[in-house]
C-alpha cells in the first residue's frame, strides 16, 4: 500500500509507476513524505529518487525558484514512531536529478518511507517523480500484493 502526503498533481502511485512524466507533489508545505507498507518486515538497502524535470524537490513561494531539501529514508513498525535508516541532500537547482541513499542502517521495517524537508523559509512545494526501494540483493523491491 502506499501512503503519504505527496497527494497532489499525479497522486501517491505517481512516485511508483516507472514514468518519468507524472509527479507527487505536497499541498503548500515544507515538508513531504511518502512511502510503502509492505505488509511483512523488509530490509531496504538502497533508495533511488528522481525529482521533477522542471523544479526537482522543492520550489519556493515565488513559483520559478527551487530549493535546498534533505531527503530522508525511514523506516517503522506502526506508522506512527519513524527511525531514520539514510540521508542525502537534494540539490538546488531546476531540472531533474537523482539522487541515492545508499549508506543506510540495515534494520527491516514493515513500512519505509522517503521524507523530503526543505529548512528554506521561503518553501512552499516538494516534489517526487520516481522512487526505487532496493533490496539487500540489489533487486527492485515490488509491493506485496
């Protein structure tokens, strides 16, 4: 099941879908997060994100300039209590990047997610076009159906 709060343009399944031209993106906010439960304990060894081909992560209240974010990996057992497993920085600039966490606290969790935060006074949006959640083999991890 995904989950989050990265609802608007293309929705949550945007992130998720293999497509480079659809988009999850947050309400006005500075912050954003969203993820996977998959049902069963599962370790995550590796993220790789792809962020909007026009702003990236994040863009600011003047709609024309991107932001500074921190893109987090967390994980947790009941949704509720979250444990950072990797970060990275997401760069300041327009266009798309990618960005991985590849550094990360092996510990298998029932849900992980990917929240993004921009400490910008000036954020307003934050963005996702394609996330990959990778296993401890370097395969591709699907949800459990």
């Amino acid at each position: 099941t995904v989950f989050g709060t990265m609802t608007d343009v293309n929705g949550l399944a945007a992130s998720f879908d293999n497509s480079f031209t659809t988009t999850s993106r947050t309400g006005y906010s500075t912050s954003g997060s969203i993820g996977k439960n998959w049902g069963v304990d599962k370790t995550i060894s590796q993220v790789v994100l792809y962020g909007d081909s026009t702003v990236n992560w994040c863009l600011e209240w003047d709609a024309t300039t991107s932001c500074d974010t921190t893109i987090l990996l967390q994980g947790s057992s009941d949704g509720t209590t979250w444990v950072d497993l990797g970060s990275q920085f997401g760069p300041k600039k327009p266009g798309p990047s990618v960005v991985t966490i590849s550094e990360v606290i092996l510990e298998p969790f029932k849900m992980h997610r990917i929240y993004i935060y921009s400490s910008s006074p000036q954020a307003s949006l934050i963005y996702s076009t394609e996330i990959y959640f990778y296993d401890l083999n370097a395969y591709i991890v699907e949800e459990i159906r």
